[in-house]
C-alpha cells in the first residue's frame, strides 16, 4: 500500500461530511451556510459563558497579560478571512486605551522576526489550523504569551498551541460565513476579558438583533443585486469595527462571484480611491458605529461624482436613483461588524443564484503554500 493510499483524509474542521451536503451546490451550500450563522452564534456565546474550559482559557490569557511585564501591543495575527475577523477585536482594544494591532501572518513571518518577542500577547487566528504561515509562526514561537483562535481541534496548530479558543462554527465547505461571524465573537470575547470588560449582555443584544435582521436583508438579495448590476467597480467601505466586515464582505463576493470587489477603511477610500470614483462605480457604505456620520457624508460625495451607493445605516434614509438605502438595528460597539456583513453576503447569493459559483464546494483542506 503506498504513502498516499495510507494518508487519512483531511475533512473541513476534522469532521466527514454526511452524503446529503456532498451533492448540494455551492450555491445551496453557501445559502445554508449563511443562515446556520445565528445558530452557531449562540451556541458559541452559551460556551463562552458556561464552559469551564473555555473560561478557564480566557482567565489564563487575562491573567498572562497582566503578570507579563511587557508594554507591548496587543496582536491578532492571521490571514484572509481569520484576518477580517480580527479586527473588531484589535478596534474594540484601541478604543478602551490598549495598545493592539492585526497583523497579516504572512507579513509578520517573513518580517517581523526582531521583533515577535515584543508584543504582550500574540493570539494567531486560523480556521482550518493547517495554514502554513500560522504553523510555522507556532513553531518557531520565542516563548513569549500566545493563543490560538481554531475551527478545527484536530489540525496542527491546535497540536501546538499551549492555549486556545475554539470558533465552534462546524465544518464549512463554502466561504467563510459562519467561521468569520463565531471568530468574530470569540476576538471580541477574549479582547472584553482583557480589558477586564462583561460582554454577554452586549453579545444576546447583537445576537437578538442578529436574527431578527438575516431573513429580512436576505429578501432584498434580488433589488440589492439589481442595483449593483452593471458596476464596472464595487468597493465596500467601513469604519472600526466595520473595517473588518467591509473586507470580509469584498472577499465573498470577489471569491464566490467573481466580481472585482475590494473593501477599505473610510479614511483609505476618501483619500485616493474617491477621486476616481464616475458613473460606472458601486460602493456599499457601512455607516455604522461612532463614525456614522463619516459614512453618510462620503455617500454624499460618491453621490455627487455619479456613483451609485448602497448605504447601510442605523438611521432612514431617502432612496434615490443612485442612492439605496438599508436601514438595519443598531447593536453595541464592536459587534456591528457582524450585522453588516449580512449585506454583501446576500448580494453574493444572489449573483450566484443568476449565474453560478466561481468555487466547488471544498469538503477537505488542500495543500497549505505559503
């Protein structure tokens, strides 16, 4: 019997798929997948909050940054969608007076390694736990304080981390949906408990919000997609916390769709790609959080140059030709990075709906290159 033959398949979060989701579509997939999220939600927050080991692992890490002697910062490390998600959490740091940072795995690799002695606490962030960046960085760990953020607690990284959280979101054979919305909660969770923060009322808050929003915004996925129909190019803009979701949300549709998609921080986008922005432009502004106001204006001034927008706020506002306005419940900072990914999630099931997936379904992890 060869090597090959003897090799155990690697399954999506370690687990076999039943026989019923390996002939779905992606499209089915990816729409189950998307409305599985409220569920895995709460299930991660009810562990969160009631799981001793889990708890345990929160306290630790608390308890390591406090004793740890450093005036360093603060950093969550990934790539792709793990990246996305950090960054409520590192947002959520900042504003209450710690030092963070997200950090691309990749980079901090290849780059960074003077200084990967320096931070406080290092929490790398990977779904599949096999990402070739993240097990190196954990292999050549220089002992300073870390933990590990993971959909999967029988890959690699899990093997080798001293400390760990689990995303709890189950396998995933889509895009990343439910594994961006649970290691979402689980940064924001873990960044509340540094900071010495209670987080569940905020969280049943956002989760209540969270279901009664999905069902409603996935029903506008036709007039969402009809209105973007046509965009020569489509940019999804946020703030804080809402920085995350806008690039998470330019990675579904780019990598679901294949549409040339690409998300910025408001600041990023006002200060170079306003200035080309013509009739041919679509931009999705989060306009949410404390920079709303931010969000609005820069919906005006893409207005005024003849893009269209898709303006997802809190507050009515007016529709108009070039203006569509989605107004969704407002939720506690930082967890509105979760509501208003729910926009560009269901503009991407509808594209896919009309004209297909760009991507199979994946039940088992390929090669991990870096």
């Amino acid at each position: 019997m060869d090597r090959e033959s003897k090799e155990q398949p690697r399954w999506i979060a370690g687990v076999a798929p039943p026989p019923e989701l390996r002939h779905l579509s992606m499209t089915a997939l990816f729409e189950k997948e998307c409305r599985e999220q409220p569920a895995v939600l709460a299930e991660l927050l009810r562990a969160y909050q009631t799981g001793h080991s889990i708890r345990s692992q929160l306290q630790a890490l608390q308890a390591s940054t406090r004793h740890a002697g450093s005036t360093g910062p603060i950093l969550f490390v990934g790539m792709g969608a793990s990246y996305c998600s950090s960054i409520s959490a590192t947002t959520w740091l900042q504003a209450n007076g710690c030092s963070a940072f997200s950090v691309d795995a990749g980079e901090w690799l290849h780059y960074a390694a003077p200084v990967w002695h320096q931070p406080a606490l290092s929490v790398l962030v990977t779904t599949s736990g096999e990402s070739a960046e993240l097990v190196e960085l954990f292999k050549k760990n220089p002992g300073n304080p870390s933990a590990l953020i993971c959909n999967n607690e029988k890959s690699t990284c899990w093997s080798l981390a001293a400390n760990k959280l689990p995303i709890l979101a189950g396998p995933e054979y889509g895009n990343a949906t439910k594994t961006y919305t649970n290691a979402t909660a689980a940064g924001i969770i873990l960044a509340s408990t540094l900071l010495n923060k209670e987080w569940s009322s905020d969280a049943k808050h956002t989760l209540d919000t969270y279901l009664a929003v999905l069902d409603r915004i996935f029903s506008l996925r036709q007039q969402l997609a009809e209105f973007s129909q046509g965009a020569a190019t489509l940019e999804i803009i946020g703030r804080g916390p809402c920085q995350g979701s806008a690039l998470m949300g330019a990675l579904c549709i780019r990598e679901m769709a294949g549409l040339r998609a690409v998300g910025h921080s408001g600041a990023g986008f006002r200060h170079g790609p306003l200035l080309d922005v013509d009739s041919s432009h679509l931009a999705i502004i989060f306009a949410l959080g404390r920079a709303a106001r931010l969000g609005v204006k820069l919906a005006e001034d893409c207005n005024q140059r003849g893009g269209k927008v898709i303006l997802v706020s809190a507050e009515p506002h007016k529709p108009a030709d070039k203006l569509l306005p989605i107004q969704i419940a407002p939720v506690p900072e930082p967890w509105e990075c979760l509501t208003s990914v729910l926009i560009p999630q269901a503009i991407t099931l509808a594209f896919i709906e009309k004209h297909g997936a760009k991507l199979a379904p994946r039940f088992q992890y390929g090669a991990m290159i870096e």
